[in-house]
C-alpha cells in the first residue's frame, strides 16, 4: 500500500504531503486547486501544495472539477493503493473513492470529528471558545465528513492561539497521524468506527460577515472573534468610512454600565472599549486601513477617539 493519489490545497495539506514522501511513499501524481486570483493586484497564483510538489519535482494536476468524465479516467490509469485527501476544496465523488485497490481513501480532518465537519473547523472551534481541538483520520464517504474514524488525536487550544498558529500546529500533527494511521492499516491494527452524527457540528466557510466584530457580545467572545479570523481574513470594526483590523486584545476583569462599543478609556498604548454583558475589551494592536500595524493608543490619537466615543461595527458591503 505505497501508491498513494494525494489530493490537497491549501497550507494545512503541505505537511500531509511532505510527510508521505518522507516515508518513502510513492506520489506519481498530486491532485490540487486551479490558480486562482490574489492579492490587490488578483494575480494568478498557486496552491501552497502546487508550490511545494512542484519544487520537490512531483506531477501536478489541477482540474476544475473532479467530477468530470475525463478527470475520473485520468485517475483510473494511476492505479493507487490508497487516495489521501487533505484540504483539497472539493468533495470527491464515489467513483473516485472506490479507485484504491486496498479500498482505504483517508481524510486528514482539523477536528475530532464529528465536531466541526466542513470548511473552517480551525476557525470555529476558536469562535466557541473550545478548550482543546484535534485531528482525525477518517475513512472518507461522498458526503461532508461524515466517513468512519480511524485515528484520532488531541490537542488544547492555547490563549495565544489564533487561526494561524493553532493550523500549523494541527497540520503537523494531522501529517504525523496520516503516516501513522497508513501503517496501522497495513498491519491490519486498526478498524473504522461510525461516527456518532447525533453529534455532530458544522463548521460552514466564513464569511464577510464573521469578520465585523459584535460589540455586543462580550469582551471574552469578541477575543474568541479577533483570534479565530487573524491572520485572514482578519477582524475588525469602521471607524466613520475607514475599516480598522484588530491584531491583538484581550478582555479585561473589569466591568461597565456604557452601551456596547462605547470607548471607556483611551491609554498610551491601549484602548478601552464597552462590550455586551457589561464587559470591558483591551484593544492593543490595530491596523487602519491602508496603513500598517500600530498599538491601538497610537491609532485612537491619530484617529482623535476620546473616551465616551462610539465604535460601529459595519455592513460587510461597506468594508473595503
């Protein structure tokens, strides 16, 4: 069972990737996302794992759809053991799950399933505050996530983590699983169990709107809100017709009786701000748009914010 079709995308998969060449697996062809358009300027550019593969000399096929007829037979002709599919942006269709001649075509997942099926597991588990998150290697069905476990394993979600730093972590760690789990299989050691869908959660792909941040909820949730969305697509709130992203806050043990997003004290280095249930959030690091980082007393002095000011929060439609 060396044959591996590897199908994957975005930064998450690359440890997947690097970690199955590094146990001498065989990769004659790497499955990833068209080039799509980034940045300002919306050049064409590559997936993570085509830049990766690609340096490391792979095949790299990037269709549209892997639906399509002619994508199903260029796939037969590959022959794999086993498909593993980590962060690739599309489901895979029955046809293709039954190519492996061992039968086993693996999901590398950011969650401990069935908490957190679809899209932004990472992120949602820091917007509920979870204690701790995982990886599971599931054995992958046409529908979303809802495939057998083979493999789990925990992990606790840090204070300091955010979206960025707590994928790397899970990334690495789902590689080391997915290794593990392929040798555990070829040893006839390990069994799928059904996941229990009466528990299941749902992790949708966020969306402009997940970014604005609620005054409304409090200090400790909109911390969960700035944390989930940093480094991308970032969290922030408008101050008049100019979208200010927040890098870094923390809620405070304090309490208030202002109106949410009421500004309650403006320092050197920090800002104050009213947030639902009475709750007090810190501001310490902001970037105003088209402007870079700066500690949040720096901006609310160049912005003339003065304690007793209020914060909007904005339409998705109005943010630049």
């Amino acid at each position: 069972m060396r044959r591996v079709l590897f199908f994957g995308s975005s930064q998450f998969a690359v440890p997947s990737l690097l970690a199955l060449l590094e146990a001498d697996y065989e990769l004659p062809v790497v499955v990833t996302q068209p080039d799509r358009p980034t940045g300002r300027h919306l050049r064409l550019q590559p997936t993570p794992v085509r830049r990766v593969a690609e340096e490391r000399g792979l095949t790299v096929w990037t269709p549209e759809k892997v639906r399509r007829r002619e994508f199903l037979q260029q796939a037969q002709e590959i022959a794999p053991d086993v498909v593993v599919v980590a962060a690739f942006g599309q489901i895979l269709p029955q046809a293709l799950l039954e190519l492996p001649s061992s039968g086993w075509a693996l999901n590398v997942h950011a969650s401990l399933l069935p908490k957190y099926r679809g899209a932004a597991p990472i992120q949602y588990a820091l917007l509920n505050d979870e204690q701790q998150t995982g990886v599971t290697i599931m054995q992958m069905e046409p529908t979303l996530d809802t495939g057998p476990i083979l493999t789990q394993r925990a992990c606790p979600i840090l204070a300091e983590d955010d979206a960025g730093t707590l994928e790397s972590r899970l990334a690495q760690m789902g590689a080391e699983l997915l290794v593990e789990t392929l040798h555990l299989l070829e040893r006839g050691e390990v069994m799928p169990q059904p996941q229990d869908h009466a528990r299941a959660t749902y992790a949708p792909p966020i969306t402009r709107e997940d970014s604005i941040l609620r005054w409304e909820e409090t200090a400790r949730q909109t911390w969960c809100r700035v944390r989930a969305m940093s480094p991308k697509p970032g969290a922030g709130f408008f101050w008049g017709e100019r979208w200010v992203k927040v890098w870094k806050c923390i809620p405070l043990n304090e309490s208030t009786d202002l109106p949410p997003g009421t500004v309650l004290q403006v320092e050197r280095e920090t800002v104050q701000v009213a947030c639902g249930a009475g709750t007090v959030l810190q501001l310490r690091e902001v970037q105003p748009e088209s402007r870079p980082r700066m500690s949040a007393g720096d901006w609310a002095r160049g912005a003339r914010l003065q304690s007793g000011s209020r914060m909007a929060g904005g339409e998705p439609s109005e943010r630049k």
